[in-house]
C-alpha cells in the first residue's frame, strides 16, 4: 500500500485534523516508511508455525453466579439512602 497527498487529505478531513503541507508531506514520508519496515515480515516464511494468541498461559476463572442470603432487607438498604420513589433509589441525572 502506498500512502500519497490523496490518502493524507482523505484521513485528515475524516478526522477534522487541518494539516500544513510540511505536515502532510512529513507524514507521507513517515507512514510509508512505517508500512515498508512492518512489510518486511512478508519476507518470513511462516509455513508449520501456529497462529499465537496469547503469549502466556491465561484463561478465565469462572464461578458460579449463585445468590446469597442477605444480612439486610430491602426496607433496611432504602432507609440508608437520601431519596426513595417508588420503592428505589432515587439518583441524580447524569449525563
């Protein structure tokens, strides 16, 4: 892939960035070299070798979702709060 003028003018404008000219030359220059040098792992041979998603051993430690008895009732929990409508909490807006 080649990064031009073009394709800098066309990802500026969809990101609303105002490039100078020395700006979008420089990035030209850099982005190419940047897609040049990752490129070169085009060259490896990567034939026999399995795709690595993780680099250490890691999973997910499930448990299951139980319900446990409560300490407090519900009455209890709203008397703690500041504002109660319609037997729940009653909260700022936030937006």
């Amino acid at each position: 892939m080649e990064v031009n003028q073009e394709v800098i003018a066309h990802l500026a404008e969809l990101s609303n960035f105002a490039l100078t000219d020395q700006e979008s030359t420089r990035l030209v220059s850099d982005l190419n070299g940047i897609i040049n040098y990752i490129s070169q792992l085009d060259e490896l041979d990567t034939s026999g070798i399995e795709p690595t998603y993780q680099v250490f051993e890691m999973k997910n430690v499930w448990r299951p979702d139980e319900i446990l008895p409560q300490d407090a009732d519900r009455e209890q929990l709203l008397n703690l709060t500041k504002e109660v409508r319609d037997n729940q909490i009653k909260v700022p807006k936030v937006l």
